[in-house]
C-alpha cells in the first residue's frame, strides 16, 4: 500500500507484520510516527531492536502489551535468516504489531506471508504541495503555486529537505508570501535535479542555459562528480529508451516510480540513437583527460558545447 493510505487502513484492520520501503527517510519517519500513534504508553509498549535475529523480534511480539491494545515492536537492519518469524507470522499475537524498517528490502523478508509492504518513497506533487500548504498556513505564511512547484522540484521531492528549506523560507518571509524568486534565492538545487536540467537544455539545445547549468554543478560539487553523474544519467536515459518494461527498469536502476517517470519523460526529448552518440561521447571524454589528453574541466565543456548543438 502507499504510506497516504496508511491510515486508513489501520482504522479498518492491522496486520501482523509490516514492512517501510522507499527512498525517503521522511515518510519512513512518518510512517512509524502512525503505527506509535496506536501505543499507549510507549515506554513500556513500543520496543526498537536493530540488527535482532528472527528470535528476537518473536519474543519482543509475544509479550502481551501492558494497559495499551497494542505492543509495537519497531526493527531495523534486519538481514538475519527469517524462518523463526515466518513460523511466527502462520500464528501471530492478535495483539503486538511489528514494523520493520527496510528502505532497500532484503532477500530474507520476500515471500514472508502476513507481511504487508508500505511503499515510503518520494510522494506525489499532490501530497507535497499539500503538505507545503498546511505547514505555511500553520506558520501564518503562504506560497504561490510556481514557487511551491519550484521547492518540490529543487529539493527533488525528498520530503526531508522541503521541511527544512520550507521552515527556512517561511523563517525568512515571516507573515508574507514565498514567491518563486525566494526559493530560487534560498534553495540549493538538489545535484539531481540540476542534472535533470541540464538533460532538458541539452535536449532543447539551449546552450548558454546547459553551460549555466554545468558551471554551477562543477562550482558546488566538483569536475569529477559531476562527470560521474552526468555519464551515468544519460546511461539511465538510453537503458530507459531502449527498455519497456517499467519493472525490470527498476529494478535494474534500482529506483523507484517517481524516477523512472522523470527519466521516461525526458528520454522522450531523444532518440535512442542520439542517446547512444551521447554515451560514446562521454566515453571517450572520459578516456581523454584520463590519459592526460585534455584537462577534465575543459573535455566536460567541450562535450556540453558539442552535444548541445547536434542536430541543429
């Protein structure tokens, strides 16, 4: 299920077992906020095991919670054999949930029956927007809609950042409006995001805009990293472009929706075949200012400035 029906669905009925998966710290964080919500008196009702064996998390969930309906037994970097709790989960305590915490799941947790998967990846626009929205009106505070638009993209839906940058602008615009020059102001694009920009100027062949963009990569990060990313992005693109199965994308790439449909939608922007020059490209900018060819700084400009006017 998606941590947004959550809730709900804990009102309805609870399992024996759950599993937070995702990408974003924040909504695993806030996912095991609603299942604390369910503890009464926590400091003898809520247990956290790191690194338990399968016995350890049994034992933990068949102790009978003490003037609460429910014990909460919270697990982290469970990568032990799971036959004890498999066993366990054929018959669990009606009264004791367990909650395991696992961004990237491990092989010992597949095909565990009564565990039930809450997805804690990036959110929808939707849900952030929303959630931006609540957190200035609370603050006496308000944000335009593109400037709302702007943090969520700039911050690259990782809800962890957006409070913090959030908190900074309504700190910084008191009681007034956050406009889309304060963002771009205040915000620190995340390096991924700018990546994504990058791809679009280049895709556009919007020169001065992609140098812009490659300076200010280089300046906050370094030649080398941001060479890396660059070459692996545009690897993602052409696997994405020549591949139509969205599952084995994932998990191939090792992402999750909200990725693999920004990387569709900006593989549309090209041909596989421009994608495949684009990748030579790289490869041999690579091999040139590792062998001394050319400076490092200079081959990733020249590539830019080459790619950006192909095809016109």
């Amino acid at each position: 299920m998606k941590f947004v029906e959550l809730k709900k669905s804990l009102e309805k009925d609870k399992a024996p077992c759950y599993l937070l998966s995702g990408d974003d710290p924040f909504v695993i964080n806030s996912a095991l906020k609603v299942f604390e919500g369910l503890c009464e008196l926590p400091e003898m009702n809520l247990i956290r095991l790191n690194a338990p064996a399968a016995s350890e998390i049994v034992n933990a969930a068949l102790v009978f919670p003490v003037m609460s309906p429910i014990r909460l037994v919270e697990v982290e970097n469970f990568e032990k054999d799971s036959s004890d709790l498999k066993k366990y989960l054929t018959s669990p305590s009606p009264d004791s949930i367990i909650v395991i915490v696992s961004p990237s799941p491990t092989k010992n947790l597949s095909g565990l029956n009564g565990l039930t998967i809450v997805d804690c990846s990036r959110q929808s626009e939707s849900v952030i927007t929303a959630y931006i929205a609540r957190e200035c009106n609370n603050a006496g505070s308000s944000i335009t809609v593109p400037a709302a638009k702007l943090l969520i993209d700039s911050c690259n839906r990782f809800m962890t950042r957006i409070s913090v940058e959030l908190k900074k602008l309504i700190a910084y615009k008191g009681v007034g409006v956050i406009e889309s020059g304060d963002v771009a102001r205040l915000v620190n694009p995340d390096p991924e995001y700018k990546v994504y920009e990058l791809g679009d100027s280049i895709a556009s062949h919007s020169g001065e805009k992609a140098m812009t963009i490659l300076s200010d990569m280089i300046e906050n990060g370094s030649v080398a990293a941001t060479f890396g990313m660059i070459y692996s992005h545009f690897r993602k693109l052409l696997y994405t472009s020549i591949t139509s199965d969205d599952e084995e994308l994932k998990r191939c790439l090792g992402i999750g929706d909200y990725p693999l449909k920004k990387l569709r939608a900006q593989a549309r922007e090209y041909t596989p075949v421009r994608l495949k020059r684009i990748c030579d490209e790289l490869h041999k900018v690579d091999s040139d200012y590792k062998t001394g060819l050319i400076s490092d700084k200079m081959a990733l400009t020249t590539f830019t400035l080459k790619i950006v006017n192909e095809g016109r």
